[in-house]
C-alpha cells in the first residue's frame, strides 16, 4: 500500500497541537513525533540528538553545540523539551497500534555539527568520531526503548536524517576559521558509522538524504529498509540508482511534495513519480511500496502551508497506489 509520512519538523511551539495535526492528517498512514524547532535551543535537529548522547554531554556555544566534561543548563533544557514531547506522544497516541516514526540525525550530520572544546568540528579527530556514533547508538537504543514503553503498540520505524552528509564525502566542510576545507570522510568509515547507528534499532529504518548528489550506493550498503529523497533533485543517473535499490528491496519515501506549497495537485506530483519510475523500467506495480512525504522539512512553512503540503502527500499517495493496480 502507497503510504504519506512527514520529513519530521513542523511549525509552531505547541507539541500537543503538533501531534495532534499529524495525527489527523496521516491517519492510516504514518505518523510520525513532530520536531518543533521554533521552540529554541534544544529543539533544533541537531541539539535534539545530541541530547540524546550517552556520556557525552554537550553545550550551546556562540559557534554551535560543543562537547563538554559534564551537564549543564543547556543538557536540562533539551531534555525538559524531549520528556514533553514523549509525554504528550503518549496521551495523542495512547491506544495506537501501527507504525509510528521517530526522527534522529546521523552520526557524520552530527559530527559535522558539534564541536570539540578546542574549537574543532568533532569529524576531525578519530577517537571523538568513534566515540560519538557508539554514544548515538546507544541513545537511539535508550530512546526506541522509552517510546515502546509509552505507545506499546507502536511499531517504531527510525529515521536517521544525514543532509550534510555529501559535504563531508566531498571534503566542502569549511574549517572553524573558514579558510579552508577539512578532508574528505572516507566513504568506508562513513558507511560503518552509519551501519552502527542503524543496526542499534532492530525495527525498519529509513536514511533521510534531502542534499543534492545523495550517496546511494553507499546509503544502500548501510541496509535501511527505505531510503528517503527529495526527488526533485535527482538526476537520470541517481534515479538509476534508485531504482537499483528498489529491487534490493528498500522502498523509496520520495520527496515531491514542494515545501512552499506552490504545487500540490496530486495528479501532477503522482505523475512526476511515475515517470522516472518508468524510465528506470521499475514495474508500476512498485509503486505501491514508494512513501510518500515532503521534499524536506516543515518548520519553515506557515501552519496552513504545512497542513496542505501534508495533505497533499496523503493525496498524491492515493494517486499512485491508483496507478500501481493499472
């Protein structure tokens, strides 16, 4: 069945109000725990994850999220926001049976986003690496176990959201003075990291990709059970890929509804889809496994703007769940 799903982040403040929206608008489909940046510090993708980090407590400098001996102020907030969200996740889906997504960031994102007390990018130095991803794996482990307790129905579907993860293959990271670029990531150690994080959940698990020029062949090493894209950016060749790991097995969230809301007719966006599908030679009928979902996030977008995009989804995945029966 052609399923919709969200990126993750919505707009707003009120996580109560978020859950309930997503709720209504992905019934029988899934639904997933909004992120709320627009509450600060701490909601933010990559404050969110690094919150939760075991024994590796992080805090908020001027340059960003930085690595630290011990918690502070800014470990409490973050995790005064995430108990309210899986508080308020337990009451909006008390009794809920189905799937159910959850949203982190990756370990090469993360490592290209906090920063060592001297004042360097964590992905530079070998041992923080290693040390960070065990710590995400963890922390992923830790928070998939609070989630099932909350919502014991729930079958949790992982997320694992890597967009700056081209930058790092292709040595683009800027140094902290901004003169330079670090060395590129070897692909090998990029992909056992993100193998690691992965594997800590023993659900499906989906690898978000938004950037241009997505790794596919190393994402699909990694064994997601989905790959998460916004089709919008993809070239022939990727599409190529694509379709490669389509009959590996992995199912496609495609990215083809615009965030702006500037296009949401679901027979056009349907239509977008169908015709690299065929291109590839992927068999219609595939398309009933595809996810549908937004080209990115949707913390950007007004409250009216984001209900539409996401009901746009729910609609363009009727549309080719239409066209994968003939």
């Amino acid at each position: 069945m052609t399923l919709a799903t969200g990126i993750g982040s919505w707009p707003g403040t009120s996580v109560r109000d978020a859950l309930a929206q997503v709720r209504e608008l992905l019934d029988g489909q899934l639904p997933y725990l909004p992120e709320l940046p627009a509450r600060g510090p701490g909601a933010d993708m990559v404050g969110r994850t690094a919150g939760l980090l075991v024994e590796l407590p992080v805090d908020l400098q001027p340059i960003g999220w930085r690595l630290v001996d011990r918690p502070g102020r800014d470990a409490s907030r973050t995790a005064a926001l995430l108990r309210e969200d899986l508080d308020e996740l337990a009451e909006a889906f008390d009794g809920h049976t189905g799937a159910l997504k959850l949203q982190v960031v990756g370990p090469w994102t993360l490592a290209a986003n906090v920063w060592l007390s001297r004042g360097e990018r964590v992905i530079v130095d070998d041992g923080a690496r290693r040390d960070l991803v065990e710590s995400l794996a963890e922390g992923v482990r830790l928070h998939v176990a609070a989630v099932r307790s909350l919502v014991p129905g729930a079958q949790v579907v992982l997320q694992v959201d890597e967009p700056s993860l081209p930058t790092v293959l292709a040595g683009r990271l800027p140094t902290s003075s901004g003169f330079g670029r670090l060395p590129s990531l070897d692909p090998q150690v990029a992909a056992a990291g993100l193998r690691t994080v992965l594997d800590a959940h023993d659900g499906d698990t989906v690898v978000h990709c938004c950037a241009a020029n997505p790794p596919l062949a190393l994402l699909r090493a990694t064994g997601p059970t989905a790959l998460s894209l916004d089709v919008s950016l993809l070239r022939p060749r990727e599409w190529e890929g694509v379709a490669v790991a389509v009959e590996d097995g992995i199912r496609l969230h495609a990215g083809v509804v615009p965030t702006d809301g500037s296009r949401t007719r679901p027979q056009d966006l349907a239509a977008l889809v169908v015709d690299a599908w065929t291109r590839t030679g992927l068999p219609l009928a595939s398309l009933a496994d595809v996810v549908v979902t937004p080209a990115c996030g949707l913390a950007g977008a007004s409250p009216d703007v984001a209900r539409a995009v996401q009901r746009a989804a729910v609609e363009t995945a009727r549309e080719l769940e239409e066209r994968s029966v003939g």
